[in-house]
C-alpha cells in the first residue's frame, strides 16, 4: 500500500483518501473471480432498484460472510489491504479513531463497466434511514481505463481516472455527491461498498 495524493485545485480539504493497492496480483485475482463467476453476475442495482438510466453495470454482491468461504481468497487478500489504508486515513484524521473499533464492513460489489456503461445519476452512498449506518465507502479501480470511466465528485469539480490498484475511502456523506462518467473504450472493473457502524 502506497499513500496517493489526489491533486485539486481548491486548498480545502475533501477528505477523500487515495492508495495504490499492491500487489497488483489481488487485482488480477478479483476481475478472474468475475469472470468466472457468470452464475452470480445480475445488472447493477441501485437504491432506485435495477434502472439503468440510473446505474448501467453489471454486478456480484458478496455477504462479508462470504469471504472466508473455499474460493474467496481473493477477498480475503484484498481486505488484508484495504484495512492498512483505512489505518492510515484514521492516522491522517484522529478524531475517527473514536468511531474506529465500532465499525465493520457491510455488502460489497463487484462490477463490470462495458463501453457507454457508467453510474450515471450523481449520489451520495447515505441517502436514508435504510442506509444511515454507512460511515465510509471505499472503492478500487481493477484494472487501467484510457477512455473515459473516471470518477467525478461534483461538490469538488474532481475527477478520478481509473487506474489499476488505485483505493479511495471517502465520507458516505451528501457532501460526497458523485458520479461514473461513461465509460468509451476497453472494460471497467472495480471493487466497492461501506463500512459500517457495526450491526
């Protein structure tokens, strides 16, 4: 795990953490496990259920259950590294180390982006009472993307281009509005979900 600093130009803080998740092997592994998991693959679903004109992608969901289950090893690998980066943005911001032993991660989405497919609708991952227990989202880009497919927090005019191994955490917050630019060429992977105050 390597810190990333995400280049904006406003000098206010947006509190969106970046790392470069290594080895880049767990990439590799998680967008093999996809693929070879068309059984469990279903179009992306969103809190407006499966709308395409809202989210077009398609998805396998994994229970944090599931992770120690014979052939998830890749989860387990990516989730080893995940939590050095979320050590790291408690580090960065001490006050959450008050909410740090109180917090789990939820479900989580595999997704598959294909070109003119994109999380079209700005949202924010806290929308309601259904979804208050979301603290964090975090996300990691599979694979490289060249044409379009990046990432846009509209609150800061910020845009994130997909690159390989490439971890952000950010607050669930509206203040976290945000959306998938649509993607051109060549194919989209990533790995994505909260963490949660602990149920």
């Amino acid at each position: 795990m390597e810190k990333v600093f995400i280049k904006t130009n406003n000098l206010n803080p947006h509190f969106i953490g970046s790392w470069t998740l290594e080895p880049f092997s767990i990439c590799e592994d998680l967008i093999n496990y996809f693929e070879l998991n068309s059984a469990k693959q279903k179009k992306g679903i969103s809190t407006s259920g499966v709308n395409p004109n809202h989210k077009d992608s398609i998805d396998i969901t994994i229970k944090p259950k599931e992770i120690i289950l014979p052939g998830n090893e890749a989860f387990k690998a990516y989730f080893e590294e995940l939590f050095e980066c979320y050590k790291n943005y408690i580090e960065e911001w001490p006050f959450l180390e008050l909410l740090a032993q109180k917090l789990e991660i939820g479900s989580f989405n595999l997704q598959r982006y294909k070109p003119g497919q994109h999380f079209k609708a700005i949202h924010t991952e806290r929308v309601g009472i259904d979804s208050s227990y979301r603290v964090f989202a975090f996300m990691t880009y599979l694979n490289d993307v060249e044409e379009g497919g990046s990432t846009y927090f509209s609150h800061y005019d910020l845009e994130i281009q997909p690159r390989k191994g490439l971890t952000l955490i950010w607050p669930a917050e509206w203040t976290h509005a945000h959306r998938g630019n649509i993607l051109k060429e060549g194919l989209k992977y990533i790995i994505t979900g909260w963490i949660c105050f602990a149920n």
